[in-house]
C-alpha cells in the first residue's frame, strides 16, 4: 500500500525526492528515494538471497547473504562518485521526523571498485535495525571532482515487509555454497579408511549442494597415501580411501554415473608433511567448466577435520 502525506509535509518532501545533481560549491550531493519511490526488491534462491534498494543517480544498497557465509551489504555504484578514502556512517531520521537526533555509527571505507562500500556482519545488521526503526541509515564521502560532500541514503520506506520475506529466504539457504565444497579433503589417519564425524559432515554438506545444483555433473575423488611403506600398499590404502568416501556419496544418493574414482598413491604429495598427505581430495565440475589436469596441490588450503 502506497503511503500517501499529508499536502504540507508532501510538499516539504518533493525536493529531496531523489538527487540533488550539482549542488552549491561546498554543499553535499545528495543521493536518495524519495516516499513516491523507494523500492526494495527480493532475489531469492537456496544458493543466495539479496535484498536490492535502487538509489536514484547513484547506484543501489544491497543487503547480500550467500549460502554457507554471514549477512553482508554494500553500496554499488554506477559511477564511482565517492573519493575512496574513509567515509561516515550515520543513521539518520527521514525529513518528515524533525527533532530525531541522527546515530553516528563510526567510519567505514570507501573504495575506487564498483563496490565502493562494504559493511560486516555487524555493520550489515545495525544497518538494518536502523531501517527497521524507521531511521535512513547515510554515508557521506568527499566527492571526486571538487572534494564537495556526497551523501548517500538508503531510505526506510517498503523495506520492512521486503526484509521478512528476506529472512525467511535466508533461513532456506543451502549449508555451503560452491566455492567451499568446489573442492574438499577428506584427511585420513596413518593407515587408516575410517571416516570422522566431521568428514561425514561434510560429505553430507556436498550432497546436499549437488543435488540443488543441476550444473554440477561431475565429481572427482582422489585417493592418496604418504609415502611410508611400499609403493604397491600406498595406491592400494590410497584407493580404499578414495572407495570409501565415493561409496558414502552414493549411499546418500549421489548417482554412480556422476562419480569417478581415482588412485594415486604417493604420486602427488601436497606438502613435506606426512599427515598432510593422507587424504582423499574432491572436485566438483560443473557444466562448461574446462577440465583440469590431476594435481594434488591444486585441491588448496589445509586438511579439514
């Protein structure tokens, strides 16, 4: 439902509708929606739920929260109007609510990316505590041009019936997205083919992603031993390990077809150490992905578990 003002207060509103383009020399630009159109806008899936507010002349704010990962919103602009530098943030009270005394909320950093604000988690909800509150949560910034202030609103109006349909779409997410699980390490005791609680937590995490996303039509499991002991035992153990997260995968439903199962040994080690070299690495290829040659340093980071 459209909030329709009063004729007076109407009027007082209508000249800071939506952008003041060029501004005295020494007054702030000021980029925000006016009551007659602030919009926020709902992109939802399991993978990721983003909360998009257009800021007319500037860009849009968007509250962002990926699959596996914690609350974020930014600032995109369309053309970087911000000096990067640091920048204020303030929640502030709308026009029509005078004597509101403004929230001062610190500093934040404005970069020279399209992206040019970036908020925490905590920033992230503040902000839209603020939004909820009735408040316009504003970054202001020196200018590019004439080191004149840019201001930048995010306005309050429609965004609170938008925001629980926003919650209720975070609270459908995935566990983890694509780039945590793309590719994992299950890691393994000397000698050992047992599975740990949080290996199979996070075998559970990949079937779960793979069976949201129908792109992902291959996944590569690779066995590997140190290299204690013969050659011959070490692609054998090397083998068992990677049979048995593959076989945990089917049992959870993961199409046979989609798995392939491979065995090296101690070809590849990841590091120096030993017990970084007990593992079973796994890849997910999603369609039109460029396949990749096997490398046992190319799975990254630390074992898990």
């Amino acid at each position: 439902m459209r909030f329709r003002p009063g004729k007076r207060l109407k009027t007082v509103l209508v000249a800071s509708l939506t952008v003041v383009l060029l501004p005295a020399a020494g007054q702030a630009a000021s980029y925000g929606a006016g009551i007659e159109n602030s919009q926020w806008y709902l992109a939802e899936s399991v993978f990721e739920c983003r909360l998009v507010h257009e800021v007319p002349g500037y860009g849009r704010a968007v509250f962002n929260h990926r699959a596996g990962e914690s609350l974020s919103f930014f600032l995109e602009s369309d053309s970087a109007l911000m000096r990067p530098g640091r920048g204020r943030l303030v929640v502030e009270a709308p026009a029509w609510r005078p004597g509101v005394a403004p929230k001062p909320l610190g500093t934040v950093n404005v970069s020279d990316d399209r992206r040019q604000v970036s908020l925490d988690t905590r920033q992230a909800f503040v902000v839209a505590h603020g939004l909820l509150d009735g408040m316009r949560p504003t970054v202001t910034r020196e200018s590019w041009f004439d080191g004149s202030p840019v201001r930048v609103q995010v306005s309050n109006i429609n965004f609170a019936g938008e925001y629980q349909r926003y919650q209720r779409c975070t609270s459908n997410l995935l566990p983890v997205n694509f780039d945590q699980i793309q590719r994992s390490r299950v890691p393994f005791a000397s000698g050992s083919t047992q599975l740990s609680d949080a290996d199979r937590q996070l075998l559970d995490n990949i079937v779960t992603y793979v069976n949201a996303d129908s792109t992902v039509e291959r996944i590569f499991v690779d066995g590997h031993s140190d290299s204690i002991g013969s050659r011959i035992d070490n692609r054998a153990l090397s083998e068992d390990r990677a049979n048995v997260v593959a076989d945990y995968l089917k049992a959870r439903g993961i199409d046979e077809n989609m798995i392939t199962v491979r065995a090296h040994g101690d070809q590849f080690p990841a590091s120096n150490r030993p017990a970084d070299n007990r593992r079973t690495n796994i890849r997910l290829q999603r369609a039109g992905d460029r396949p990749e040659l096997q490398q046992a340093n190319g799975y990254g980071g630390e074992p898990r578990g």
